[in-house]
C-alpha cells in the first residue's frame, strides 16, 4: 500500500496536515478493507495488484 492513496486532495495541494486529514485517511482505509478497492485521486477505482 502507499499513502498517498490515503491523503485528501487538499493537502497534496497546500501540503498542510490536520485532524481533517486523519478523519479522511481513516476513511479511506475503512472502504479500501470493507470493499478492496481503491478510489483514487480522479474519481476511478483500482484493483490491487495480487
């Protein structure tokens, strides 16, 4: 895994972290372990690799 699946679009942007960013993190780990896919940045889903 790598975490840049894991950041909001926002902070790749500006590069500022806060409590905004775990809550979306935390999210993104939740649909990644309940659905196996992974969103990504444009709004397409991708299969991990395996």
């Amino acid at each position: 895994m790598h975490a840049i699946e894991y950041l909001p679009p926002e902070t790749l942007r500006t590069g500022e972290l806060d409590e905004l960013t775990d809550l979306y993190g935390l999210g993104a780990v939740l649909h990644f372990g309940t659905t196996h896919v992974l969103a990504d940045l444009a709004g397409y889903y991708l299969r991990p690799a395996g």
